[in-house]
C-alpha cells in the first residue's frame, strides 16, 4: 500500500479561494487523495471517493468539520459536528422545522416575497444584485423565519458570514472572524422564546423546549446552526443565480416557458458554482483508497467543488448546462448530514428564479467582485446594468 501522491498547492491562498476550478483537476488528476502539507490536510478530489466518505461516517468522522481546532472545539456537541448515535437524535430536533410538510407553510409567502423584490428591482433598472437580491431575500426569509427582530437582524449577515469564515485554518480571515463568530454564538446561548416573534418557528422551536420535547438547551443550538449554516450559503447561491442566468442570455427564456425546468436549473447552479467548496472530515482509522492509505487521524478535505466538475461522473463538467438537471451534485453534501436546510435553500431559490424569469428577459450585468472567503465562495458584488422586461 502507497502513501498517496503530495501537492505544494495549499487550498487556502486567495487566488485558490477566488477560482478553485484550475487547481481542483490538477489535484483530480494526481490523484482521488492528494495529501498536501501546506494545509496539513488529505484532499478527497474525485466524485465517487467525496460520495462515499460522505457516507461512510464511521471511517470519516465530524469530529472536525473544521480546520482549525478551535472552531471544532466550539461546535462539539452540535449535530454538525457529531456522529450517530448522537448525531441522529440532534438532527430529528434540527430538521423538524425544515421538513417538506413543515415548508409548505412558508411557500406562498416565500414566493410573494420574492416576486415583490423583483418587480421592485425590475422597476429600478439596474442596481447592485448581491446586496439588493442574493442577501436582501434570505436575510428577511430567515430572519422571518426565526423570527428575528432588531439588531439581531442587523447582524445576521456578519454573524452567518463569520461564522463560515471561522471554519478555516488559522489564517487571517479565521482570527478577524472569531471575535464576530462568538457574538452569534454568545447571543444564541441567551436568547430565550420571548425575544423571538410571536407566531414564528423559532418561537416554536423554544416551546418545544419548553415542554421538553427537545432536551434543555438544544433550542439556542437550533437557531445557532439555522443561522450559521443557512445564511452565507444561501445568499452566495442567489448571488450565483443572478450571475449565471445573467451570463446565459437564453437561460430566463427557457424557464419561462417551461417552469418545470427551475428545479434543475438551480442543480446546475449549485454543482457549476457550489457554494461552499471545501469541508472537513477526520479519519478515525487508517482509511485505503485505491491502493493508497490515509492514516487514522488525518484531518481530510472533502473538495466538494471538484467532485462537481470530475469528467469521470459529468460529461462536459465546466459548461453551464440549464437541462443538465444534476440531481447528484454534491453542493449539499450528501448521506447521514446532507444539508438539513436543502429544502428551504430550494424554495428560495427556486422562488427567485420564478420571478426573474417571469418580468425578466434579459440581465445585462457587468463584472462580478470576489474577495477571497475559506469555506463559502460568493460574489461580492454583481452590478446589473440593465434589465429587459419580458
Ligand atoms: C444553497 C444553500 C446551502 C448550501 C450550499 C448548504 C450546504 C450544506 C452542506 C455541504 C452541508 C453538509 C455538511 C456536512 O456534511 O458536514 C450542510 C449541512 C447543513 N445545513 Fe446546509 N446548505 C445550504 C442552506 C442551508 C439552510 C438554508 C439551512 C437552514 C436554515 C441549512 C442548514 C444546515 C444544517 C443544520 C446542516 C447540518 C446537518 C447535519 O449536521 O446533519 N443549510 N449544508
């Protein structure tokens, strides 16, 4: 048995985080591991090997999802952080609120939402689409939601952000963040149901506390993870929506008319561009794949956006295909964590589209910004110029 092949890229240098593609299928090519001491990270590179660790909890563990140890010492005990048994009591109490039949509720108002905010930009003309669109419609969904009210509101933005950010190795990004981090994480340990509106479903998630249908303390984690989780990823989704539908000119036309399309459009979306690119794993033995060995203990690097584009599960990985429908992608994980929040990341999205495509013929948009992020991948700004009505 070999050691697998070693790579001096270090997938936290800026320029890897602004377009991590080029540098995905060189490591694609050396290898399905690639061990790479500048992150002292094993870098899972292939579809089929990321799917399978993404499976295999009891030889890929969430002990460290992170890559700083610090920021898996903060979410032990949480149910991104732990394996079954444990991990699928805590995640019964976490995906309660986010179940289809739970969402359906939230639908109309989802999309009424949505379609407001566009017929207002359309009226506009141009303007910035990340903070008038990709963060302006998630925010007030979940802030809705959780049922946030004043400066929480304010700060859901910075606090999701950080709380990614923290994610990283101990680089620069990681440490500005932490301070930013432990705002949301001390608020969470405070808030209690009264703070949150009346009526909304984290008001409900305290009253199941309450009546002890979740165990004591779980309901500050719930909204602790709702928020951590579902904010910056959701806003870099639209944000890429907006970008790509923008850059695909017949793309508003085709779902137009066929609506049926948007489901799979959005898969394009998230396996062409996923929002977060890189998330961890420890081994909790040695591990062997394809005739190499990853030691017990070693902290792993599920590239996720790299299985998205492998050539050897996607023909024609790195065009946008709106009919390509890539229900398998792997922007969402996959297996016992599979994204918790996939269905209401979904509606929003799929509500965005909808809309867009409805007033929208045409976005003329300009260069899109990016600044170097650890684990989300977003755009910064996106300037749309022009839009044509349809
Ligand atoms: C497009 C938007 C989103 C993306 C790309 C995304 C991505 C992911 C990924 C990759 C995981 C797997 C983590 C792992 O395997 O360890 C995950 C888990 C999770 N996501 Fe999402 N997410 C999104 C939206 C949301 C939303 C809106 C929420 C909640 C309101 C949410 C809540 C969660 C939670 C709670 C988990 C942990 C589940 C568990 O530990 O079992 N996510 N997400």
């Amino acid at each position: 048995m070999n050691a697998p092949p070693t790579s001096d890229i270090d997938l936290f240098d800026d320029e890897v985080l602004l377009d991590p593609c080029p540098v995905h299928a060189t490591l694609r090519e050396l290898g399905p591991v690639v061990h790479l001491p500048a992150d002292d990270v094993y870098a899972l590179t292939r579809y089929d090997v990321i799917r399978g660790a993404l499976a295999d909890w009891e030889s890929f563990s969430s002990a460290s999802i992170a890559f700083n140890p610090v920021a898996d010492q903060a979410l032990a005990g949480t149910s991104l952080a732990s394996d079954p048994p444990v991990h699928t009591q805590l995640r019964a109490a976490l995906t309660e609120n986010l179940t289809p039949r739970a969402l359906r509720g939230l639908k109309g108002r989802i999309e009424a939402k949505a379609d407001a905010l566009v017929a207002e930009l359309v009226e506009r003309g141009s303007f910035e689409a990340v903070d008038a669109l990709a963060r302006a419609f998630p925010l007030e969904v979940v802030a809705d939601l959780i049922g946030f009210t004043g400066h929480v509101r304010d700060n859901m933005l910075r606090w999701g952000q950080a709380a990614m950010q923290v994610l990283g190795p101990m680089n620069q990004r990681t440490a500005d963040n932490f301070p930013i981090a432990g705002e949301l994480y001390a608020w969470c340990s405070e808030v209690t149901g009264g703070d949150l509106a009346e009526g909304s479903v984290g008001r409900g998630i305290f009253d199941a506390e309450a009546r002890g249908a979740i165990p004591e303390g779980a309901a500050g984690q719930i909204i602790h993870q709702y928020l951590g989780a579902g904010v910056d990823t959701t806003v870099a989704a639209i944000g890429n929506v907006v970008a790509l539908f923008a850059a695909h000119p017949g793309a508003l036309d085709a779902v137009r008319t066929e609506p049926a399309l948007i489901p799979g459009a959005f898969n394009e979306v998230l396996r062409y561009w996923p929002p977060v690119n890189v998330w961890g794993r420890v081994t909790t033995r040695d591990v062997e794949i394809e005739e190499t060995v990853i030691p017990a203990g070693a902290q792993v690097a599920l590239l996720l956006g790299s299985g998205n584009r492998d050539p050897r599960h996607y023909e024609d990985p790195d065009s946008f295909l709106l009919e390509r429908n890539p229900a398998d992608h792997l922007a969402f994980g996959y297996g016992p964590h599979g994204c918790a929040g996939q269905g209401l990341a979904r509606l929003e999205a799929h509500a965005v589209i909808a809309a867009l495509s409805r007033r929208v013929k045409r976005l003329v948009a300009g260069d899109e910004v990016r600044v170097p992020g650890n684990v989300t991948r977003a755009i910064e700004k996106l300037p749309v110029l022009q839009v044509v009505p349809a």
